[in-house]
C-alpha cells in the first residue's frame, strides 16, 4: 500500500512521520503525476485559501477530484477539511467540494483559542486526545456523512464513503487510532466495518 501526503503547504511531515511509524509507504504529492498508484491521499492542515490556490496553479484540483471520483480515499485534517466540505462559511470559499458537509472556517477562534482535549470517538473505547489549531467547525452533514466524533455537539471526525475528514489534528498526537481507520479505507477499497 502507498499514500500519498499533499505537500504543497502546511504540516504535511507531521503526517509522514505518523504512516513511517506505521510501516506504511508514503509520497509527498506535488504535482498530478505524483498521484500515480496511490492507494490514498492525505490533505494536510495549513491556510485552506493558499492550498487551494497551489492545487488550482498545479494542476492538482482536477487530478484530486478526479481520484475521488474514482473511488480513491482521501482524509483531510483541519485545512484539508475545509478542502473536501461541498460547502465553506465565514468567509465563503472555493473547495474540492466531496464531501457532503458545511463548515466554518476558524470557528473556534485564532491561534490563542487553540487546545488539546480528550473526547470520546466511535473508534475506540477510550477516549482520543485531539488537538485543535484554529480549527474549522463542522455545521452540518448530509444523510450519506458519519459522525466518528463530536465536540459540544458538532462534528469533529466524519466519514464518507471513502473519505474522512478531522477539524483537528490527529498527525500531533502519539495515538494512531484516526490514521489506522484512513488507511483500512485506503487498503483494496474495502470499507472499514
């Protein structure tokens, strides 16, 4: 199995550091061609208006909506979030638009409101530690998007198809719960159970 990291901003290193510890290999995805064979894609946190701009200058947007379309997986963290909602808010912005949710950028306040909490998830029993930076918040979901976890009672971990997606940052944390799930849905495009 291969994944790709999107590497064209943001902290996508946090997120090879955590499939090395997995024993998974992984690309760093800059342009098209580098989608070639992969078995999914991870969309980094970092400025969603900047990611957008390099994906459209790169050739990427196409090529991204392209592998989702053909049934690719695909998990976007924080900004990647914000880059798979079919709708964004506060402001209002373009997006990949796959997945079937509204969210609202930087809805939990700026870098000073940035925490770490422990919530519980549908992964495990325990709960996870989750790391918030700015993060987007998750207004709503379409009939066809799982809820994996909420905070004050909006979504935070969802799942569609083969698309997930995180308004925190999983990749900073010790615990590899969230990047085992993307990578069964990444693995023979089976769906994890």
């Amino acid at each position: 199995m291969k994944i790709g990291v999107l590497a064209i901003q943001g902290d996508f290193e946090a997120h090879a550091k955590m499939l090395e510890r997995l024993g998974v290999e992984y690309v760093y995805v800059r342009t098209p061609e580098d989608l070639k064979g992969l078995d999914g894609l991870i969309l980094p946190g970092g400025e969603s208006t900047t990611h957008m701009k390099l994906l459209a200058e790169t050739g990427l947007e196409e090529a991204v909506r392209e592998m989702a379309a053909k049934g690719g997986a695909l998990f976007g963290t924080c900004a990647g979030a914000i880059l798979m909602a079919r709708d964004v808010k506060a402001p209002e912005q373009e997006s990949l638009g796959l997945m079937d949710m509204t969210v609202v950028r930087n809805a939990y306040g700026r870098q000073l409101s940035s925490d770490v909490f422990l919530l519980p998830t549908k992964l495990k029993s325990e709960p996870l530690e989750m790391v918030f930076i700015r993060a987007p918040q998750i207004e709503k979901v379409g009939a066809g998007v799982k809820v994996l976890a909420e905070r004050d009672g909006k979504p935070v971990l969802v799942e569609q198809g083969r698309m997930m997606a995180a308004t925190f940052h999983p990749e900073l944390t010790e615990d590899t719960t969230i990047h085992e799930r993307f990578l069964k849905l990444a693995r023979n495009g089976k769906k994890p159970g």
